[in-house]
C-alpha cells in the first residue's frame, strides 16, 4: 500500500456537501483505505474573483491503485458530481479531485503531474497537509511545516470538519 494524499475542492451547488460527499465516495474506491481528513477549510478563489469562496480539504489515502488508476477513480467521482471541464483555468467547479502526492513519486506526464503543480504555494492545500502530515516531506519542495512559514494564508480559514470519516476501518 501506497499513502498517497487527495486535495478536495468545490465552489458550487452546496460546497460542504459536495466535498463530505466525495469523501465518503473516496472512502468507497475498491483497494483505498482513508486514512485521516483535514478540517473543511473556505479559501478565496484562485481565478476570477466573480465566483463563489472555496471549501477545501485533504485527505491521506493508504491505496495499493497505480496512481494512474487512482486518478481515473477520482475523475469518476467529479463526473458522478456533474463536474464540467471548462476551457477557463480556475472556473468555478462542483467538485475539484487532485492528487496531491502519491507516496515520494515525481511523476510528469500530460495526464499527471506528481507532486500536484503549485502544491507548495497554496494555502488551501498545505495548511491542511500541516494538519493531518506535519512530518511530511514533498519530493523536491523540502518539509511542510517550512512550506507553510513561507505562504500566507491569504483568507483561508476553518469551517467545519468531516470528522465521522476520519479512521474509517474501510478495508478495500
């Protein structure tokens, strides 16, 4: 098994909801086993500013999927949530899946990139990463707490939590 670690987003048709949703749904992927969730966090978004605040959240997965795998699973689970691409970088979305970090993998593909582009200077993916993995370390960005000192939170802030899935003993 591979931990591997998910960044949830959504800024549209009911945030919170959409993002405990696909938690739980996450929780359900055949050979994923949850292994932690951070706090909900709202955080301004990073495109147009016309749009809606953004609740985030990440979860630390133990997975023995290909992260290719895992990646299709994930997809399945923004399009199960009526998730759009649009040709606009940063638009409004129901539900945002990435994969932030699988294992100490670097992977660069044009399906793929590993460590997630700009993971380490956002806020509303390492404050959560420093919650739930403050001794993480990301492959060719140094630790997570260093990381965090170096990025302002910029309006990110708590706003609830998913706590009933955290430990889930979901064998998959």
């Amino acid at each position: 098994m591979t931990t591997a670690f998910v960044g949830l987003g959504s800024n549209l048709d009911d945030p919170i909801r959409q993002v405990t949703q696909a938690c739980a749904e996450i929780t359900a992927i055949e050979k994923v086993r949850l292994i932690k969730i951070s706090s909900l966090y709202q955080s301004p978004p990073m495109g147009p500013a016309d749009q809606p605040d953004y609740i985030n959240a990440v979860a630390e997965i133990a997975t023995s999927l290909t992260p290719t795998e895992l990646l299709v699973a994930l997809q399945a689970i923004e399009k199960h949530h009526g998730r759009v691409r649009s040709a606009q970088r940063w638009s409004a979305r129901t539900l945002d899946l990435d994969i932030l970090l699988y294992g100490e993998k670097m992977i660069n593909t044009a399906s793929l990139v590993i460590p997630h582009l700009g993971l380490y200077e956002r806020a509303f993916v390492l404050y959560p990463l420093l919650e739930i993995a403050p001794q993480l370390v990301v492959p060719g960005h140094g630790a997570i707490a260093e990381l965090v000192q170096k990025c302002k939170r910029g309006g990110l802030k708590v706003v609830g939590s998913v706590s009933s899935l955290n430990n889930n003993d979901n064998e998959n």
